[in-house]
C-alpha cells in the first residue's frame, strides 16, 4: 500500500521562540523610533544576529531591491496577464484561460525600465519628492510599476480600496499627499470628482493632484478635468511612459539615491471604521525586513522546495493590493525573493470578476501556483463547495474518497506541532489515486505553502484542506 515514515520538514516539540536576546533588537538609545511626517526618517533598529541582525538583512530601499532582481534574473517573466480582458459571454460565462504564451508578459528587466518610466513621467508631470502616488482599481501591472515609480521619484504610494465610496477615496486621495491618480476606469475617475471637495483638506498647493492616469482606458487628446477651478489632465498610461521616456536619467537616479532605508515607502490605510481612515506609514526597511524574515526564513523552513535551486515560484493577485497583505504579498515580496535568492517570482493576475463569477479556480489552474494567500473566506468558500461535490458522490466512489481524506487528515495532524511527524500506511496511495487528483482540478497541485491571515479562519476549514494534503498555514501580523 506504500509508507512514508515522516514528514519532510522537522515537526516542532513546541513553538519556536528564542531565549537569546541578542535575537531582538535593543530599543534602547535616542531613536527617533518612529515618524509620521512625510519627509520623517527613523533609526533601524538591529539584533545581534539572526534574521533582524545587520548582516541578516542589510539596509536598502525597495527600487534598489528591484534593480536586483532585474541585473541577476533580467529575462525571467515577473508579470502576467490576459489582455484585453476575455469578457463574459451574454449568459456571463467567462472563457476559459488563455495559454501561458498568450498572456501579455514583462520580465523582471521589463519591470524595472517601466517603473523608471513611469517615476521620469511623474516627474515630469509635477510629482515632488515625498509626495505620494493614489493608486484605485483591480490588480495589474500598472499598480506595480506605479508602486515603485513613486519611490524612485523620491515619494511613496498609497492604495486605496476597489470599494472605496467616492468621499473615502478622495479623502485618501488628499490626505496622502498624492500629487498624481493613477486609476482604472472612467466610473472610478467620475467617483473621484464627484467627492472633489474632499481631495481638498489642506490648502498647501504643492499637495494638489497635478494628473490623473488611466490604465483602463484611452482618454481624449488633450483632456482635462476641472478641481476646484483648476485644469487637471487625464493622460493614458501609455502617454506617461512615452512621456517619460523622453526625459533623462539624471533627475529620477538623483532621487532614487537620496532614498533612506528609514524613509515612508509606502501608505496602508485601515478601514475607517471609527472615523476617518488612518495612513500606517511603513518605512522600506520594514517591508525589506518582512520579506526576509517571514517568507526568506519561514518559507525555506515550513515548504519543502521553496526558494531551491533555479526555478521558478509563482503566485496568482487577487486580494486588494491596497490591504498590508496584497501588498506584500504580491507587490514587494516577489522583488524582495527574487532579488536575494537563486529563483524568480512570477506574478499572475487574475481576472476582475473572477471572485464574483466563481471563477477564480480556472485562474489557479492556469497560473498553477506555488505559494498562496487567501483570507479565511476564500478558503472556506473553496472548501465549501468541495464538500458539495464529494457528498454528490455514491458508492465505491465515495468510500475510496473518504478512506483517502482520513488518511490525509492523520498526516496533517501528525505534522503540527506537537505530533510525531509520521505518514500512515496507505497515504502515498491515497495521494496518488484521489488527493493528488482534488489538488489539480483546484490549480494547487504544485502549491508548496499555503497562507491565510486577516481574519480568524475555522478549524474544520483547516483540517478539510489538510485532509486533501494541504496544509494552511497562518500569518499574523498589523499594518
């Protein structure tokens, strides 16, 4: 029937917290530690060794992190997406998935240059050092490459919500500073002006939009909107990179240089549930360190394979980018991985109705990904309809499926913390004639860690995915 005596990772006696204070880092000294002005810079903080040690995760910038990867991994992919858009069809069936060669892609040097692009456009277009960069619409390159333009010209981003009203958007919008809109589609530009009063909480002129970018649409030549008496221009995004193109590089390698580890990269807003929303200032330092030690450590410790050899890691964006999780997860992380280990990340995006239509399965299926975040609904809609599927089911074919689970589900307990670490008799079987079979039709049969945070998740949503011989792990964290 076929064993496997232990799992491929140590399983742990008890969690693994360190006594040794030279682990942490000492917060003793003048500081400042912390800043919430927009040209503030704070003072890295390291322990004596390990992941939060100097020599652990040397001090740099995000751009720098992404010059990285695009010098060491120049011509491996770094984005994909299905452009144009397949549509769903007048029943609102969507299509099935493009091939892998189909969808429009940008290596990790393509990456880079667009970004410089952009940050020369933004610069020409008025964006000041420290200024920030809005960014409101579906996940897609654009966000990505608006992210790291912002910082090479001296600022730094700010998401906003898909759902976002009209006056949270614009009271964002102000609140960040953002000198330039880059934004999807024209009903999310006419929502922005609708609320144009809140894009107006400080008088200050150096903090008013100077454009509004689209990456959705094809704006009339020369068009412009009208902010409180003043003409604002609405230019496509192919129009800043042609913009940008033109301008030298002197002015943006200037900027990006004077960058400081310590210095705001990025903006994380909450969700304004007692009053306004609040900005969560997060230095370079802090999403460079989060990389490294979460997903560097975690991940090469907790997924067998991950971040060996020369090989490709992948991951499908769908959660908000705007959220701390999207955002690391799918922005910063893949340039942090593949800038300072021996593979590369590739970025699939999923299609804008994807979670609504129900088919964000066929998405998995064509980006087949090796790592994935879903908050605990996701997973428990997944698991949900599965469910429904093997309770549809009769007979042999029901037997053998429960049979298979129960095995798995042994081996998932097993591993947790605490357990002895071994394989009941009869799992590699159970794997090869049904579990291996449910994770393929799912798009996760290559999946080597699978994360889920933001919010508590049941503990039959957790056991179900490791009867399948998936097991979810949890990230806890804040903005």
């Amino acid at each position: 029937m076929g064993s496997v005596n232990s799992c491929e990772t140590p399983v742990l006696s008890e969690a693994p917290v360190s006594k040794d204070k030279d682990d942490y880092c000492d917060y003793a000294g003048p500081g400042p530690w912390y800043t919430c002005k927009p040209d503030g810079l704070h003072v890295e903080r390291f322990a004596k060794k390990g992941p939060a040690s100097r020599e652990g995760c040397v001090p740099t910038t995000l751009p720098e992190l992404l010059k990285r990867a695009a010098e060491t991994k120049w011509d491996k992919p770094a984005l994909k997406i299905e452009r144009p858009l397949p549509a769903l069809d007048s029943e609102g069936k969507a299509p099935e998935s493009l091939p892998d060669d189909q969808w429009k892609t940008w290596t990790w040097k393509q990456h880079y240059d667009e970004s410089r692009k952009a940050a020369k456009g933004f610069i020409k277009l008025g964006h000041q050092p420290f200024d920030a960069v809005a960014m409101w619409g579906f996940n897609a390159p654009e966000w990505m490459f608006s992210t790291f333009a912002a910082m090479m010209a001296g600022g730094m981003a700010g998401g906003l919500y898909p759902t976002d009203t009209p006056e949270t958007a614009a009271f964002k919008v102000a609140h960040s500073g953002a000198s330039i809109v880059v934004f999807e589609d024209k009903p999310k530009l006419d929502k922005l002006l609708k609320a144009g009063h809140a894009m107006h909480v400080t008088q200050d002129a150096r903090h008013t939009v100077k454009a509004f970018v689209t990456y959705g649409y094809t704006p009339a030549a020369g068009e412009t909107v009208d902010v409180k008496g003043r003409k604002v221009p609405v230019l496509s995004w192919s129009d800043v990179i042609e913009m940008g193109g033109k301008e030298s590089n002197g002015e943006v390698e200037q900027r990006t240089k004077a960058l400081k580890p310590g210095q705001c990269a990025v903006l994380v807003y909450t969700s304004g549930t007692t009053g306004d929303p609040k900005a969560v200032m997060l230095s370079h330092d802090n999403v460079h360190y989060a990389g490294v030690s979460v997903f560097m450590t975690t991940l090469k410790q907790g997924a067998p394979g991950f971040l060996e050899g020369e090989c490709q890691e992948r991951l499908l964006s769908y959660l908000p980018l705007s959220h701390i999780a999207g955002m690391a997860v799918d922005i910063t992380m893949p340039a942090v991985l593949t800038a300072l280990s021996s593979n590369h990340m590739t970025t699939y995006f999923a299609r804008p109705y994807d979670m609504k239509a129900g088919t964000l399965k066929d998405r998995l299926c064509a980006a087949s990904p090796t790592l994935m975040l879903a908050v605990p609904l996701v997973w428990e809609k997944i698991a949900d309809k599965l469910r429904s599927l093997g309770a549809a089911n009769s007979g042999l074919k029901q037997t053998i499926g429960t049979w298979a689970k129960d095995l798995g589900l042994q081996r998932s307990k097993a591993c947790l913390m605490g357990g002895d670490g071994s394989y009941p008799t009869g799992y590699t079987l159970a794997d090869m004639l049904v579990l291996s079979k449910v994770k393929a039709a799912l798009g996760l049969d290559q999946l080597k860690y699978a994360v889920t945070g933001a919010a508590p998740i049941r503990v039959d949503t957790l056991e179900y995915f490791g009867s399948l011989g998936l097991d979810i792990h949890e990230l806890y964290g804040m903005s």
